[in-house]
C-alpha cells in the first residue's frame, strides 16, 4: 500500500472543504480486478457512462480514514452512515451527451450528504472541477436556493446558448471554475454532495470500455448528523 496522505483545500468564494486523500484505498489492483467481472450498465440518465455496484466490503478498507474526516472536516457528531458505492466508466462520446452531462451538476441537495469520487484509472484520465453559476455566484446549491439556481441556469441558456457537443473544460459563459483535480490513481477527493463539480475528460480521448484501461472511478455517498 502506498502511503497515505490527506489534504483539505477551501475552494471558491464559499470556502467549502474538499478533502483529498492520496493511497485512499489499502489494495486499487484488488478493486480494478472486481470491476472487470461485474456487468456494467447505464444508471439513470446523468452519468456518462456506465456503472456497477461495488461490494460492501468496500468501505471496511476505509471506514476508519473516513470517520475521521467526517467527524474533523463535515463536524458530524451523532451519526455516520455509508449509503452507496458504483463503479462508474467513463464511456459517452463528447458528440453524445446530453445537455445536463455538458454543464456542472450537484448529487443532492439534502443537508448532510457527502461525496466521494475514488480514481482508479491511469494518470492521464482528465479529473473534476468545481465550479461556481456566473449569474448567481452559487457554488453549493442547497434545498434552499435550488429553484433559484435552476431559474438561473434556464434564463443562462436563452442568453448564450446551450454548450457545445464536449466535456465540459475550463470557464464557460455559464459558469466559472473554482478548483481542479487531478485523477491521480487511488486519489479520493471528499466533499459535499451539494458542491457545483463535473468531471474533466479529455474531450480528444477514445473511451475505453475496459475498466482495467478506461475512466474508471468508485463513486461512494455517505450521510452524516
């Protein structure tokens, strides 16, 4: 196992944490080996790509890193609950996303829900951005201003047009980027689920549809109080 090394950034204007962690997980080869058993299908419609279930035993290599972090840098003090973990493979080509794959996105809303995104694919597979909505200056959207956000993001549009046919890279006229990572191998950044982000793919790269070879991450939520 590489050694492990934990970072907390603030980012943006609102300062949120994002959590970085290098050598996150005791045994990657172990996972990637996992992966290329498993049959991979599309989930829902906002992921570009395709995705399967990790196991449980997933979070028991990591429980006591993340308990930490929680508990240190989210100020969970009553409970910790670790939802759900995907494989997720890059595979959509830039001519065929949608809209809402073109533009940052949230994992929720709800107050106290956390995000990880665990790298698992060579160094030169692209990363996540984060970024801030130009006309509000929102980097979190929460229950509280999600209409707001969204009212704002319709009336963006009808100004300067929808995005082009690509991966979403850099500042837009819709949105500025506040932070970017790299996907090191075994590198997990941890940050709240109502955080403005998008993944950085290379728009000019093939997606390849072998985890063992493609953009393959591990994308784990948790809920803390």
């Amino acid at each position: 196992m590489d050694q492990q090394t934990i970072r907390v950034d603030r980012i943006g204007d609102e300062g949120q944490p994002v959590v970085v962690i290098d050598g996150f997980s005791p045994d990657p080869d172990q996972l990637i080996r996992d992966a290329r058993g498993l049959d991979f299908r599309p989930l829902g419609e906002f992921y570009p790509g395709v995705r399967a279930p990790v196991r449980p035993s997933y979070f028991q290599g990591v429980d006591r890193v993340l308990a930490g972090v929680m508990r240190e840098v989210f100020g969970a003090t009553d409970r910790i609950a670790f939802n759900r973990a995907l494989y997720s493979l890059t595979t959509t080509p830039p001519a065929d996303l949608s809209l809402a794959q073109r533009i940052p996105h949230i994992d929720g809303v709800a107050e106290g829900m956390i995000a990880i995104i665990h790298y698992l694919s060579p160094d030169d597979q692209g990363g996540t951005a984060f970024y801030r909505q130009r006309s509000t200056g929102f980097e979190t959207v929460t229950a509280a201003n999600h209409r707001a956000y969204l009212d704002a993001l319709r009336a963006d549009i009808e100004t300067h047009g929808e995005p082009g046919p690509a991966y979403i890279a850099g500042d837009t006229p819709l949105f500025s980027e506040t932070a970017a990572y790299d996907a090191v191998f075994n590198r997990a950044l941890i940050y709240r689920s109502s955080l403005l982000h998008c993944a950085r793919v290379p728009n000019d790269r093939t997606l390849s549809s072998d985890p063992a070879t493609g953009r393959l991450t591990v994308a784990s939520f948790l809920s803390i109080a």
